[in-house]
C-alpha cells in the first residue's frame, strides 16, 4: 500500500492510502489527477534513510509543483521564504536556540518569547 493525493489546481484536496493498480483502474477519476507521497518524506529527507520522495509528504492544502515534482506546505507568513532542497518555509529571522518558546510576530519581522512564566 501507498499514500496518494489527489492534485486539483496545483493544490492537494485529498490523500488516501491505495495500491497503484487501484489508482490506475480510474475508479476515482482521472488516475493522472492522482500523485503519489511519502508518509516518511519531510524535508528533503527520507527518515527511514530511503530515498524522499517529493520532498514532504502531502497534506490537504499543500501544493504539489508539478515542474518540480515536490509537495510543500501553504505559505505561513508573507515573510517567509521557501526553496529547494527542503521545500520547507523558513522565517526571515531564524528561530532563536535556546529553552524558550517563540512564535513568529509578522508585523514586527522577529521571533516572541512565548515561554510559561514570562
């Protein structure tokens, strides 16, 4: 068995877990409108040390980009950027390495200590 999500428009609507011949029989539509995805791909990486396969494993709402055969993530911030190999968004500050929790504050373009007891 493998996961499949079902493209529309560049933009993952569905993903099921099927055999390829299932996918190929059409009885869920167009079989091209179907693209395999990795449950162990993220980033780039394989975690199992496979080969990845289209960078992230697909959720609905990511986009798969076809010209570069990856499915990535919807954009978090207007801020961010995002680029190969990981297909992973990056902030354009990065995320502070220490104990604390932050998250992202768009407006002020920097990471806020959101640690309990601050």
């Amino acid at each position: 068995m493998a996961h499949f999500a079902k493209i529309e428009h560049g933009i993952v609507t569905q993903v099921i877990v099927a055999e390829q011949y299932f996918i190929s029989t059409g009885v869920l539509g167009d079989p091209a409108a179907w693209v395999q995805t990795s449950y162990n791909t993220q980033g780039g990486i394989h975690l199992n040390g496979g080969k990845p396969l289209r960078a992230n494993y697909a959720g609905i709402g990511y986009t798969y980009d076809a010209i570069n055969d990856v499915f990535y993530a919807p954009q978090p911030y207007p801020s961010w950027t995002i680029s190969a190999p990981t297909w992973i968004w990056q902030a354009p500050v990065p995320y502070p390495k220490d104990e604390n929790v932050y998250v992202w504050n768009e407006e002020m373009q920097s990471w806020i200590n959101n640690s309990i007891g601050q």
